[in-house]
C-alpha cells in the first residue's frame, strides 16, 4: 500500500492518540511524543512498525502525539490515517454520486381551456408552471377539440421560464390519444388522471416513451393525480414505479368523493391525506403539489391554507385564480437565516462537479435529505430575490 497524501486522525484528549501519516521517499521515519514516557514510547513504536509492516507500507513519515492510549485505540488511528493517505476509503465513499434535483413550482396554475379567452390571457401570467387540464370540465364529446386547441396552445412562444403541464384523460376515456398527439409539442409533464394502482403509471410511461421514439423528442416525465382513497393507499408504489415519475399531486375534492363524503366538516379527513400523502411522497423521493381548496373572496382563509401546505411539506399548489400566484408566491419560501444551506448546496456542488456523493461540512458528512432541503431552500430563496428586482 502507497501513502499517497498528508492525513490526521485522532485528538488530543486523555485515552487518545494524534497521528499524522505524509508521503515520504526515504524509507520509515517515525516521530512519537507521549505524557507517559519513554516505555509507552516504545510500545507506541513497535505498535507502528507492526501495522505498518502488515499493510505492506515501506516509505512515510508518522508523527504521533500520545495522551495515554490504549492499544486498540493506537492501532484504529493508524489503520485509519492509513486509508485515508492510500485513499482506500475514498475510492468506496466516492463510488455513488448523488444527483439530487429540485424545480420551484410553488404555483401550477389551472387554465380553463373550455374558453379561448382564458388562455389568451394566461400569456401575461407568471406562475412558475401551467396546467392545462383535459378531464375535468371538458365533455365527452369535445375531448378531441381540447386537445387540438391544447397542442396549438403549446405551439406558441410561450415563456420559457414557465414549465408546461397536460392533465391527459384517464387511459380509457382517451388518454392514450392525448399522449400520442400532444407528444409532439413537448411538454414538460404529463398529469396522470386519478391515478390508482403502479399498473396506470407504467402503462402511460410506455405509451409516452412510444411517442417519444415517433417523434424523436426528449423525455417527458410524469405526475399522477391521486383523487381517491385507493390512490393514496397505493401512492408509494406508483411513486417509485420509475425516475420519470417526478410529483404527485393530492386532490383533495376528489379524494373527499371518493369516501362518500362532502366538502364540510372534514377537517381530520383533509389533515390525514395530506400528512399520509406528503409521508408517500417524500419517502419516494419525489415532489408534492396539491389542489386549493378555498375561495379567492376570502384571502385570510387562503393564506391560512397556503401557509399549512408549506409547513407540512408541499412543495407547490394547484391555483385557478390569478391573484394567488404572488400570494403562493410570498407564502412559499423560507424565513431567517439560510446561510447554512447555501454553504451546503455550495459543498454539494462541489462534491458533485468531483464526480462524488461525499458531501462533508466541518468535518461532518452532511445526509443527503439536508442536502435536498437545502437545495429547495436556496431556490426558493432565488426566486423570490429574482421576483422582487421584477
């Protein structure tokens, strides 16, 4: 084994050891210095010897400072200066690169595509996505205009800062034809209609990757609508059913049908799919957006709504209203101090430039959900800096 860079392990408390391992040409040169004097010095030294000689180590130079260390706790600082000089432990942590991503879209807003008008008017907006909706409030017999109209609709120069969303019909009631026609306008996702089961992403993911392949687009990636209780029962397995399944969102009118019940004194029914569905979500790994539930005519109550998605965890919200893109806006990003996280996305970034999932502050290997919760963080924080010189 070569000693191939300076390294240290250990401290100088009582019952340890400080040792520092650096290349040398010259054969061994070892240097110790103990509190409890010339016997434990030369134990120290054949200890040294011993494991150096085991790893097969010919030229380096050791300095140990000795503050009454056992034996065990001598050999474990040197088998580690050891590794970490031969890089032996680098070559294990480094091998898995962690490619964490995070897309600010705190406001989807939901175009009414029944009236010309209203997408129209959606070119003066700035959510940071639109969704364009084919299932709901479009009927049977004019699911076939919808989709035309939506297409041509893409076809515009629409802002490129603003992410394009398509809630397609459920497979049977004409998502397939929506997936093979829209495809070719490339939006950025497709929302999967009250998505139940792993089975409804997998099928949809194969007939976009069909479209794909006919019309040599890049990839599209896919958010399932969970609109029932089954939905949300089944909500960690169609989240993990592939890296294209990039959200989910909670609608909560419609799960609130599916349990037979009204939208009135439902308070404990609304907290628990949220908490249930924010835990599937994030143990997937992928982002929560979810409906509004309450009316633009009473601004407190909205804000009292935006304010309880944020703080459970949801990383955007379904609006169908102009005004509450600033509020969601306002609502939807962190307070305080953030310079902990930009130091950490700063050492991620780093980290990930170096081909490394090694990712270490003051010492301390930081666990990849804080490297995720800081990256939301210091984008969230970007874009209302951004807003605000707007």
């Amino acid at each position: 084994m070569e000693i191939r860079k300076e390294s240290y392990c250990g401290s100088e408390n009582p019952f340890d050891i400080h040792v520092k391992i650096e290349p040398a040409g010259n054969g061994i040169d070892i240097e110790v210095f103990s509190t409890l004097g010339e016997e434990q010095f030369k134990k120290i030294k054949e200890l040294v010897e011993d494991i150096l000689n085991f790893y097969g180590i010919v030229n380096a130079k050791i300095t140990l400072k000795d503050f009454g260390a056992p034996d065990f706790v001598i050999r474990a600082r040197m088998e580690t200066v050891i590794r970490r000089a031969s890089q032996e432990i680098e070559k294990k942590v480094y091998l898995e690169k962690m490619d964490l991503r995070y897309i600010p879209l705190r406001s989807i807003f939901r175009i009414n595509i029944n009236n010309p008008k209203y997408l129209n008017d959606s070119f003066k907006l700035k959510p940071d996505a639109f969704l364009l909706d084919l299932y709901k409030g479009v009927s049977i017999n004019e699911k076939d205009s919808a989709r035309i109209l939506v297409g041509n609709f893409l076809n515009e120069k629409l802002d490129e800062r603003i992410f394009r969303m398509i809630k397609i019909n459920p497979l049977d009631l004409g998502g397939n034809d929506d997936i093979d026609y829209l495809t070719q306008f490339s939006p950025d996702f497709f929302v999967l209609s009250k998505c139940e089961t792993e089975y409804d992403v997998k099928k949809s993911l194969e007939l976009v990757e069909k479209a794909e392949k006919k019309y040599k687009i890049n990839r599209i990636f896919l958010i399932p609508s969970i609109e029932s209780v089954k939905g949300l029962i089944n909500l960690y397995e169609i989240s993990s059913v592939s890296d294209r399944v990039f959200g989910a969102i909670l609608n909560i009118k419609e799960y609130l049908t599916s349990l037979s019940l009204s939208s009135e004194n439902v308070t404990d029914h609304i907290y628990f799919a949220k908490l249930e569905f924010i835990t599937k979500v994030k143990a997937a790994n992928i982002m929560a957006f979810e409906t509004t539930t309450s009316k633009i005519d009473n601004p407190d109550e909205v804000k009292e709504e935006l304010k309880l998605s944020y703080d459970l965890g949801f990383d955007g919200k379904i609006i169908t209203h102009p005004k509450l893109i600033e509020i969601t806006h306002s609502i939807f990003k962190p307070e305080g101090n953030i310079d902990k996280y930009e130091n950490i996305v700063s050492l991620y970034n780093k980290a990930y430039d170096m081909g490394s999932g090694l990712v270490v502050n003051n010492s301390f290997l930081v666990d990849r959900y804080e490297i995720a919760r800081s990256l939301k963080f210091v984008h969230l924080l970007k874009m209302d800096k951004k807003e605000q010189k707007e």
